[in-house]
C-alpha cells in the first residue's frame, strides 16, 4: 500500500534531480561532451516541461502533440480534426516562434505559465511576430483534450528542430504524422523510437497517401511499428484527398482519428491512463538518463584529473629545483660573485675582521657621504639573479604544463583559447624583484635586531648593518663551500656567535623559501584555475548520482506504476482502422 507522503516524495525527488542535472558542470572539450551536454539539456526539458507539471496537475487536459515529417500535412489535419482553421499551414508556417496550442474554452486555465512548457511564454497575438506559445480556444476542441501542432522535427531550420523536441518531451500522447513519401525516413523513426523508449503514448497518422497504395504502405508501416516496439500504438490513414476552400479535409477523411480523440476525451479511465503511462515511462526514463549523465561525467572527472596532475606535478617540480638552487650556493655565481668580490675585495677585509671589527669599516662602505655601497651593489645582484631564476623557473613550469595539455582533446581547448599561456604573466618579474627586496629588508632587520646589544661602535652599527646583512645573504644562499661563503662566514663570526649566525641563516633561508614558494603557488594557481577542481567534479558527479537513487525510490513509493495497465498503449481497440 502506498503512502499519503508517496506522491510528494516523488515531487521532491525529481525536483531536486532537476536541480542538480541543470547545475552539472560540463566545461572540458572531452571527446563526449557535446553528447553529455545534449543528454543533460533533453533531461532537464522534459523534468521542467513535462514531468514536474504533470506530476503536480495529474487532471490537467490530455496534451496531444501533433508532430513528424516535413511536407506530412500536420496543420492540414490539425485544423481538420478541430473543423476550423486553428494554425497556418504551408511552407512559411509561424510554429518557429509560436506553435499553436487549441483547447476547449473551458480550459484555458490548465493550459498558464505553471502548467507546461512553463519556459515558454504565453501569447494570443496570431502569426510569427510575438514568440511564445499561442493559445487557441475552440469549442471543437472537446473538454479534457488539447491540440499542439509542432514543427517539423526533420526541418532543415534547427530552431525548428530543437522546438519539435521540447514539444514532443512535453506530450501526454504523440499523434505522430507521415505520409506515403516519408514514412521510412530515418528522422521520424528516430523520434518513434525515444517514444517507444519512455512509454509515450503514441498514435500514428499515415497522411497523404494514394488510395490504390494505402493497403501496401499501411501494412509496411505497421510491421515497421511492431519492429520497433509500437504495435499496440493505433495507425490511422487519411488518403489523399482535395481540401474545401477553408484548406480542410473532408469530414469522413479525418472521423476516424476524431472520434477516437473525442472518445478518449469523454473516458475518464483511459485519459487518466494515456497520462499515467505516459508519465512514469518518463519519469522512469529520465532517472535512467540522469545516471547515464552521471556515467558520462566520469570522462569529466578523468580529464580534471590529468590536467590538475600536469600542474601539480610541473610546479613540484619547479619548487623542488629552485629549493635546491636556493639552498646549494649556486645563486652565489656570476654577477653575484664578482659584485661580492669586489665588496670584500681580496682579503683585506677578511685580515681587518681577523684584527678588529672597527677596521672593516671602509671595506663595508665607501663612507658617510651617502654614496651607494658596495654593499648595495651586491644586494642588486642577488635580487637581479633572484628575479631570474624565479622567472626561468615559473615559465618552465608553465612549458610543461601546457605541452602536457596541448596532448589532451581537453587541455588542448584550454591551451588554444589563451595564447602565451605557456610565457610567464607579464607581471611576474616585478613580483619576483618585491619578494626579493621584502627578503633582503627582513634579513636586515634581524642583523639589527642581532648586534643591538651587542658592544659595537655607533658607527659600526650605523654602517656596518648593511654589509653584515649581505655577509649573512651570501651565507644563507648555501655558499658555505666556497671561497665567498668561508668569506662571509668569518666577517658574522667576527661579529656574532656562531649559534647566533646559524640561527641567522636558517632563518633567512626558511623566509626566502617561504617568499618564493608562495610566488610560485600563486602562478600554479593561475593554470589551477583554468580546469575544475577534480574534488569538485566528484562531488558533482555523486550529488547527481544521488538525487537519480533518490528519484527512482520515490518512483517506486509512489503508485503511478501501479495504476497504469501496462501495454495498454492503444486505449481504444477502434483508432487501428483507417
């Protein structure tokens, strides 16, 4: 026995299965993409403009849907079965931008903005200046029943197409429309098999037909129909027949698909079945494709995946070698070195040291005449070189990167929407040169913090910070086994404990590192940013797993299943006669 709570646990579920397959993300140019992202926008149409309103108005008129194949004459049955001219007919018809839905007058209520197609606006303004869907009350149209004349679903204009679509998603029963030259188009079959796919109920129009070939096409036909699963669907015939002056079929061409069509509408019974069969084989079909969405999301989670593992392993890479170049000395070369060889000069300063701190003044600067030292001469260096190797480095990285994408259908779209990806960011030299200078001013404070209470001149204090603070720069650079590192070494010996100076240059080697770590992380997250986060994707993915598991045991809660006589697609043993 079903509970009270069943049908509004099924409401919930499908409601928020529309939420979460509307918010799937699909942004990578996987080989299946544009696939999954067709898949998800039939989906959330069918949830938004049939299922969910249906679902919530289950005694809402029948909505048939008159769709097929170009040239099948649908508006010329349409407004035959309706006797009076309800939409236009011809080449130039206007159901682009407006199709035409007649109903009887007494329920134009059902037929608002919340009832279906609630995207579609509404309108009443004849022909193709007003988009929307135009509503038509007729008294021919009998209660309980509505008309939807829809394009062409093989029109060669692909509005036209994709509006076709949406309006046979939207349909409690199709009354599908060929003729004798169409009928074994590949086109409308594909449509009759997605409704054989979902349970719609359909019914079947062989339009326009010879009456001397009638028999052999009808009978073609209907071994098609049970080939594919449609056998119990009804198959009318209208033969070729000249219209009155209005553009409408003779009466006794059409009775047949009129009385079946006022029958169904007067059957309370086999109305509500038509609805309830159509609406769980769609409620059924739609969970399904909803996991069949999930599935084709795992491509989605796999390229997130690699391309998140370019970026991390090219910039662990590029951290790990500027660590090693930090840290092993090889920053004290070139410019670096013979800018400090020319400070400490050659071995003057190293002899003054040795003797008495106060000597070495001379060699730490030029004097107090402001003129730049030489000191500042080897601290440009090191932040010159410093900007460099960061540089070289980032772009390295970014090299890296962007050849291991440009391998992938996914990364190569990246990768080919953003030229000079792979260069580094013009701005990137500049904020290399800052971490250098913010690093070269803490390493100086914390000399001056170092010798503030040490028994030092004033003039040692006020001109030998400087210098001291480049000596502990090159010593911290990991310069220990060569000549300037010893150099170094010995003027902070002289000066401070040796606890103290090792203290000193771990702690500038840790900030330096610190400083440029976060400099490289900041231009691994520029390529970061420019594919998802593989976590986020998963997450993605399961919440719409979820909400499908959710949806199909509310389907099962609920009794539509168990109210629809299963294979009762026909409703009406007389709609097989032509």
């Amino acid at each position: 026995m079903v509970g009270v709570d069943a049908p509004g646990e099924l409401l919930g579920a499908l409601s928020t299965l529309l939420d979460r397959v509307r918010h799937v993300e699909l942004p990578l140019a996987t080989d299946d993409a544009p696939e999954a992202r067709r898949l998800q926008a039939a989906v959330a149409d069918q949830l938004s403009d049939y299922v969910l309103p249906r679902l919530v108005q289950l005694d809402a008129p029948v909505l048939v849907v008159v769709g097929g194949s170009t040239g099948a004459g649908k508006s010329t049955l349409v407004n035959s079965i309706v006797g009076e001219v309800v939409t236009e007919s011809g080449v130039l018809r206007p159901t682009t931008r407006s199709p035409v839905l007649t109903h009887h007058p007494d329920d134009g209520a059902w037929f608002q903005a919340d009832r279906i197609l609630p995207d579609l606006p509404r309108t009443d303004v004849p022909g193709n200046a007003t988009y929307g869907l135009r509503l038509r009350a007729s008294s021919h149209v009998p209660k309980g029943l509505s008309i939807l004349d829809a394009p062409d679903v093989d029109s060669i204009d692909e509005g036209n197409r994709e509006l076709a679509t949406q309006l046979l998603a939207a349909a409690d029963l199709w009354l599908f429309v060929t003729s004798a030259a169409r009928y074994a188009d590949q086109v409308p079959w594909d449509y009759l098999r997605q409704a054989s796919e979902r349970s719609t109920s359909v019914a079947v129009v062989l339009d326009r037909t010879a009456p001397d070939g009638i028999v052999e096409v009808r009978g073609h036909l209907a071994r098609m129909m049970t080939a594919r699963g449609l056998s119990d669907s009804p198959l009318f015939t209208v033969p070729e027949t000249p219209v009155d002056t209005d553009g409408l079929l003779p009466a006794d061409a059409v009775k047949p698909i009129v009385d079946w069509l006022h029958d169904l509408a007067s059957n309370d019974e086999t109305r509500a079945l038509i609805v309830r069969s159509t609406l769980d084989g769609a409620v059924r079909h739609n969970v399904l494709r909803s996991h069949d969405l999930a599935d084709a999301y795992e491509s989605q989670v796999r390229a997130a995946d690699e391309l998140r593992a370019a970026v991390d392993g090219s910039f662990a890479e590029s951290e790990r070698a500027l660590r090693a170049t930090l840290a092993g000395g090889s920053l004290v070369s070139g410019d670096v070195a013979a800018r400090w060889q020319n400070f400490v000069g050659t071995g003057e300063m190293l002899r003054s040291v040795e003797g008495k701190v106060g000597r070495i003044r001379e060699r730490l600067v030029d004097g107090v005449t402001g003129k730049r030292s030489k000191a500042d001469d080897v601290a440009a260096a090191i932040e010159h070189d410093l900007a460099v190797l960061i540089v070289d480095h980032a772009e390295s990285a970014a090299t890296t990167v962007v050849a291991q994408w440009a391998s992938d259908p996914a990364g190569e779209a990246i990768v080919a929407a953003r030229p000079g990806l792979d260069r580094a960011p013009r701005d990137l030299r500049a904020r290399a040169e800052r971490v250098g200078r913010d690093w070269q001013q803490h390493v100086t404070e914390q000399v001056r913090v170092a010798v503030a209470d040490r028994r030092l001149s004033t003039d040692v204090l006020a001109i030998g910070v400087p210098g001291l603070a480049v000596s502990l720069m090159i010593t911290a650079l990991g310069a220990g086994g060569t000549e300037a590192g010893r150099i170094s070494r010995r003027v902070l010996d002289a000066v401070l404990s040796s606890d103290v100076v090792e203290r000193l240059a771990q702690d500038a080697l840790a900030t330096l590192e610190t400083q440029v770590m976060r400099l490289v992380q900041e231009e691994r997250a520029r390529f970061a940013a420019l594919s998802p986060d593989p976590e986020h994707v998963r997450e993605s993915q399961q919440t719409l797993r979820d909400a499908a598991r959710r949806a199909e045991y509310a389907r099962h809660l609920d009794d539509l299943e168990t109210r629809v006589v299963r294979g009762s697609h026909s409703t009406g043993q007389g709609g097989t006669t032509g």
